[in-house]
C-alpha cells in the first residue's frame, strides 16, 4: 500500500466535486483523507495500490463536467 498526497488545482468551486471525489475514491478501494479544501485547490491524502492511485488520478483530472482540473500534483508520503 502506499500513501500520497494530492494537490489538485483548478476550478474546483463546484460543490459537487468534492463529493465526486469521495465516491470515486470509495469505488476504487482507496482510502481516503482530506486536508485542505479551497475554491481552487484541494489538498488529498489517498492510500492504495500504486496502480488504484493512478487510476484515482485519471478520475480526478476527468471528474464531473462543471469542475476542471488544470493540474494534480503527487507526493509520496510512506509505503507499508
């Protein structure tokens, strides 16, 4: 499993996207753990397999319709 951190930015303003992101999260099996939330900027904890996170990615920069993700930046934060 590994950890990493998110750092989504864009028109996030949206309050769907959130949500969004949440229930995505949950279909894939990934653990997550919000830490900062901003109209344009979301910070994620997510835990998973490597392969769950990058799918987790994709979600995210496809997300819902009236959001948009200009770019999510990853940090690794510990693997277990």
């Amino acid at each position: 499993m590994t950890r990493e951190e998110f750092t989504i930015e864009g028109a996030l303003g949206t309050p769907l996207f959130l949500p969004w992101v949440e229930r995505h999260a949950a279909r894939l099996g990934v653990g997550m753990r919000l830490r900062d939330s901003a109209p344009e900027r979301l910070a994620v904890e997510f835990e998973g397999a490597p392969a769950l996170l990058d799918a987790m990615e994709m979600g995210c920069l496809l997300g819902p319709i009236d959001a948009w993700v200009e770019s999510i930046v990853r940090k690794r934060i510990s693997a277990t």
